[in-house]
C-alpha cells in the first residue's frame, strides 16, 4: 500500500512532473535553484510561487534564492540531507510500500505511553535502534510511543524543540523510510505510534520565513519565543493550513495513531474560530476510519478542548496532559515549592486529590506563581481518560538544573507507592523512558550550535539565567555546575543505559512495573471502556486521602496514609483489592494504614 498526504505546500510528485511551491508574500523576487539551474518564478496575487518540472525527480536538490540573495530550504521540505541550512530533497512518498494495511489503531482506553527521545533512548540514536527496543516494550505492557519531536533542527542534538523544518523528519535519527519501518514494525506488535509537534514557536536557527513570508508572524501576540505564529490576521488562512496539513501529513504519509500538541496555550488565537478547535475538526473529518488521538499540552486548563459527545467520544480533543497530577504528586513528594511548585506547596494533598478525581487542580483558581491570575476550567465532568498522568516526563526531568530523575530525588518506598498509584489510577499513564526501571542517567538539556558560537554562548548563558531565582543557585559558583547544554558530553550523559535493567535495584523496579501494567490491562483498562459516573474525594485532617471514581458496573477506590501516624480504616463489603503497600492485610475488611501507605480497592457500584 502507497500512502501520501497531497498539500498545496513543497515539492510534490505528480503526472505532469515535479510541482514546487513557495508561499512568499513579502519577496520582490523568487528563483527556484534545482540541482545545478535556476529557474525564475513569478507571483501570484496571493503571493504563491509556482514552477512544474520534468526534469526533477525524487533525489533531486532544490531551495529558493530570496531577492537575488539568500538561498533557503523549502519551508514544507520533506527531508534536510545537509541539515536545516542546505538544500532540501525532492522526496517520493509512494515509493514506499506499507504493509500494514488492516491497522486502524487501538482505542484511547488501551494506552500507556512511552515518551522517547530518539538520540538518547539507544546506544544507536536512530529509529532503527528504538525499533530494536520495541518488543521489549510490548512485553512490558506499553501500548503506545510517544516520540519527542523530530522535525529538522540544526545541529545533531536538539530536544527537537527548537524544530524550524517541520515536515522533514530529522536526518540524525535516519531517513523517512527509516521511520516509516518504526511505524510499521510497531503496528505489527500491536503497538500505537504517536508524535510530538510544535505549532507555538520556530527554532533561534534555520528559520528563514522572516525573509519572504513576514506575515507568518505576528507582534499583536508576543511569546516566550519571539512574536507569534500568526492565526488570527491577514494571511492566517495559510499559516493556519500550513500546520493543519503537517498534522494530517504525519497521521496519513507517515501513518502515525496520535499527535502531542506542544504548549497550545502559546497559541493565542482572537478568531472566530480557535486554531486549536480547527485543528481537530479537520483531523476528525479527514480520518473517520481510524482510532486517532488527540492530546494537548495546555497551561491554560482549558477543558472546553476536551468535552464529549453522547456516546463519549471526544468531540475534539482526546486528552490533556494533566500536569497538575504531576505538580502536587512532585511538592507532595520532595517538599519542593520554588518556580510552578509554588502553586501546589501550600496544600499538595488537597491539589493531589482534586485532580486525581477531576483532572485540574487549577479550575477558575487564582495561581500564586502567577501573582493571582486566574487559570483554568470546571473540569469534573470529564472521564479521568481525559488526562494523560505521569510522574516524570521530558519537561519535568530535564528542566532541572541538572536532570535529576524522580528516583534521585526521594526514598524508595515513596516513588514505590506513587508509582502504583500512578498506574494503576484511571488518567492515562505515561512513562519517560527508563522510568520504569528507575534508570540511573539524567536527562539534561541540550543542543548543538557548534558552527554558531555566539548562539551557543547566548544558549549557555540563558540555561544558567534561568536557574538565578532558585536560592540553590544564587551563589554564582553553584550557577556555575549547571551542566553546559551545547557541550557533546551533557548529550552523553543523558543517553539510557538499558543493561542495567537486568541488575538490581532496577531489575525489582522493573519487575513491580510490569506487574502493575498487567493488573491495569485486566481491571482498569475494562473499567475505562464502561460508562463513568464521577468521582469524590476527601482529605482528613489526619492527611488520609479518599478519591473514589464510580462507573457504571463497580467502583475504584484510592485509601492512602500520607500522615504521620497508624490509621484506621474500614473497607465495605463485596471490595477486593487490586494493590495494597507491603504489610497490608487484604483479606480484612478492617485495615490499618501505616504512614505513607496505600490500598486500591475495586467493588460494585452503589
């Protein structure tokens, strides 16, 4: 089977020859630079540049030289060879033969993600060397990868944050046949593939739409990034395809089961019409036939981008990443309150039992951290798999100073406890990759600007900025130990070492991971596929958490002993326990709970 996602953007192969296309409003001129010719263009009234080749194959080079000058990759260039600088190459999307014809995906309940970053998740770095790790993730119970971004960036080591070429997966981890074989060997394991992309901001290097399409940015709406994309003004139409068709171009070329959409709050949007609502109205028109999930990361709370139809299926958006459940379990965890921390410090069990019952803490609440603004929506009517939980993922880790994973950080029996509660909740579980052995590495941040000094001197500098709040690093010389991001060994450092799964302690983490999953597969995993019917929780004075969600056949219940002394607790009849802490006896209906211990109960419905 051939698959391509045809667009009005980039070079296309067609009957007639090799069709390119640049949409260059604010250029006086436009040529089209082909292997070793140039070919002139000329505009249309909307600004779009034209030119059909039958000279041009799949191989060929080509870019476009602005205004007699500068020559620039196609803005929408399927593959970067020479990295986001070069040129750009003619790719042929059907000449790859997928063979993966019958998957149409795995419902939303099912999921367990597994974040990835593709460079540091192998010793390889590559999509060939995470397609080796795949069978061992089935094994263990994950259902989904999730891959941190992959559109081109400059250098070999990025985040992929700073993506500038969104369309061309990145030449460092392989080819795009490369990554088409990871989709499809991960389809044929039973495995969902899912991508992460950035719609809120371009890279510091490589983006060159300044040059010839300035009104692909706006001033009216200023980010952390620079001025916004524009979606809301003269000429939005086309920004505003150019990012729906690198959706649809992933889901459909590329066959992939789901999309992360970076930071959408950074999307500022006064339209008739959110860019955020468009998005996956576009999507769920295009692809009726297959499972396809939608998932946000959004600041802002928004649960309006998350409601269901009568038969509970999203309207819009599948999910949001429910960074408030982080939030309170990490203040909860380690007692820190400094930066977003701040907002959870003051009463993380209360925070923790909110949104483990409703997915926000912050629903039309005042935000400490952000001088009282107000953030966020009435989120308790929504299903818990509304949310995608997770007790570290590649923000939470590697935007610490120095990378520190959650088992660094706290006791054993801690991240023991949290870790089942995590799983086996009913949100959506995510595990950054390692978690679920407790890897030893960090995951630091970094980037590579090496043939750009006075960047990366600008990057390096900015990273320790960042940190000068934090009383831990107001001593200069502490500022100082901040891992440097452009030097080759913090990328190093940050690469997993998956031989030490097999040793202890990692080996028992590992263990107790797999068979938590497994009891998510059998009892939750049913549970989520059923109609719910809400949730309650309490928090006694005693600091004993109570969160109950019901559903339409049982109900499942959370009893955790966050105090300081023995509790006792009295479970109803009919409830069998799916999860209890060491030293717990199941089989009495009436327990005591030491400190910092817990119990997941499963009963019938009231």
């Amino acid at each position: 089977m051939r698959r391509v996602h045809s667009m009005p953007f980039g070079a296309e192969i067609t009957s007639d020859g090799t069709r390119f296309a640049l949409w260059a409003p604010t250029a006086r001129e436009v040529n089209l630079v082909l292997d070793d010719t140039e070919h002139p263009l000329t505009a249309d009234a909307e600004g779009w540049y034209r030119h059909v080749s039958e000279q041009a194959r799949a191989g060929s080079r080509y870019g476009y030289r602005i205004d007699g000058d500068l020559v620039v990759p196609d803005p929408a260039s399927r593959f970067q060879p020479d990295d986001v600088h070069g040129l750009s190459l003619v790719v042929d999307p059907q000449s790859y033969d997928w063979s993966d014809m019958s998957w149409t995906g795995r419902p939303w309940e099912e999921t367990v993600l597994y974040e990835v970053h593709v460079a540091t998740a192998t010793p390889e770095g590559t999509y060939a060397g995470l397609m080796g790790k795949l069978e061992a993730l089935k094994d263990l119970g994950v259902t989904a990868i999730e891959l941190m971004p992959i559109g081109d960036f400059p250098g070999r080591r990025n985040w992929g944050y700073d993506g500038v070429l969104p369309y061309a997966p990145d030449a460092a981890y392989g080819s795009p046949e490369d990554l088409k074989r990871l989709v499809e060997r991960a389809h044929e394991l039973g495995l969902m593939m899912f991508l992460d992309v950035v719609y809120n901001h371009f890279g510091p290097s490589g983006n060159y739409l300044h040059a010839y399409a300035k009104s692909f940015f706006t001033e009216r709406h200023p980010t952390p990034w620079g001025a916004g994309i524009n979606v809301d003004d003269e000429g939005s139409r086309v920004v505003r395809d150019f990012f729906f068709h690198n959706a649809l171009y992933w889901l459909e070329e590329f066959h992939f089961d789901g999309l992360r959409f970076d930071a959408v709050h950074a999307i500022v949007d006064d339209g008739e019409k959110h860019f955020i609502e468009e998005l996956a109205d576009r999507i769920r028109q295009a692809i009726p036939e297959r499972h396809v999930h939608l998932v946000l990361e959004n600041e802002a709370n928004q649960a309006r981008w998350l409601n269901r139809d009568e038969e509970r299926r999203p309207k819009l958006h599948t999910a949001q990443w429910a960074d408030d459940i982080h939030n309170a379990w990490h203040a909860l965890l380690t007692g820190e309150n400094e930066g977003y921390y701040e907002d959870y410090a003051d009463k993380p069990l209360q925070h923790l039992g909110r949104s483990l019952a409703e997915g926000f803490a912050y629903q039309g609440d005042p935000s400490p951290h952000k001088s009282g603004f107000v953030r966020g929506e009435p989120s308790g009517h929504l299903p818990p798999s509304a949310f995608v939980a997770f007790l570290q993922n590649h923000d939470q880790v590697g935007n610490r100073a120095f990378g520190e994973r959650l088992a660094h950080l706290i006791a054993p029996e801690r991240l023991e406890l949290a870790q089942a509660i995590f799983l086996l909740s009913p949100q959506i579980p995510l595990l950054f990759m390692g978690e679920e052995w407790a890897a030893s590495t960090p995951f630091q941040f970094f980037v590579d600007f090496e043939n750009e000094p006075d960047l990366a001197k600008a990057v390096r500098d900015g990273r320790r900025g960042e940190f000068k709040r934090f009383k831990a690093f107001a001593d200069p010389d502490m500022s100082q130990r901040i891992p440097d991001p452009t030097d080759r060994a913090t990328f190093d450092n940050s690469r997993i070492d998956w031989s030490e799964a097999e040793r202890s302690p990692h080996r028992e983490v590992l263990s107790r991971t797999r068979h938590l999953l497994d009891i998510r597969r059998t009892e939750i995993v049913p549970l989520l596929k059923s109609d719910y019917r809400g949730s309650r929780y309490t928090v006694s004075p005693e600091n004993i958490l109570d969160v109950s969600w019901r559903f339409s056949d049982s109900t499942l219940r959370l009893l955790v002993n966050f105090g300081g002394a023995p509790a006792d607790m009295n479970i109803e009849n009919g409830a069998h326990a799916l999860w209890a802490s060491p030293g717990i006896d199941t089989s009495r209906s009436n327990l005591q709970l030491a400190p910092w211990t817990g119990i997941i109960l499963k009963g019938q419905s009231a």
